[in-house]
C-alpha cells in the first residue's frame, strides 16, 4: 500500500503525485505478471487499462505542469 500523501498545493502537484502511485502500481504488476509463465485475457486486459490510465495521467500533468 502507498503511503498517504499531504494534500497538492496546486493540480501539476495533485498529477504529479497520482502519476507517482500510479506508476508504482503498473511496476508492481509487471512484476507479478513477470513471474507467470502466460497470462490469462482478463491480466492481460487489467495491465493494458492500467498502462492507458498512467499514459493519461502523464500527459495531463504534463499539461498542467507547462500552464503552470
């Protein structure tokens, strides 16, 4: 489980810190998914949503940190 983080001082922040946690839990999958020798359609489908979920978190913070 991550660890709580204080409240964002401005939205680039508020992405930065959603991309972080995000970004763990895409590691922690590839990790887990590493170690299997095949992966079943629904793993496959859960790790490519959570990859499109981090992808649009990184160009939304990307936006936001050169707005700002």
């Amino acid at each position: 489980m991550a660890p709580a983080l204080p409240p964002a001082a401005h939205p680039a922040e508020e992405l930065g810190r959603e991309f972080a946690i995000c970004d763990g839990e895409c590691r922690a999958l590839a990790a887990h998914l590493g170690r299997r020798p095949r992966l079943s359609p629904q793993e496959a489908e859960s790790y490519k949503a959570l990859l499109r979920r981090r992808a649009r978190i990184a160009d939304e913070w990307r936006m936001a940190r050169s707005l700002g």
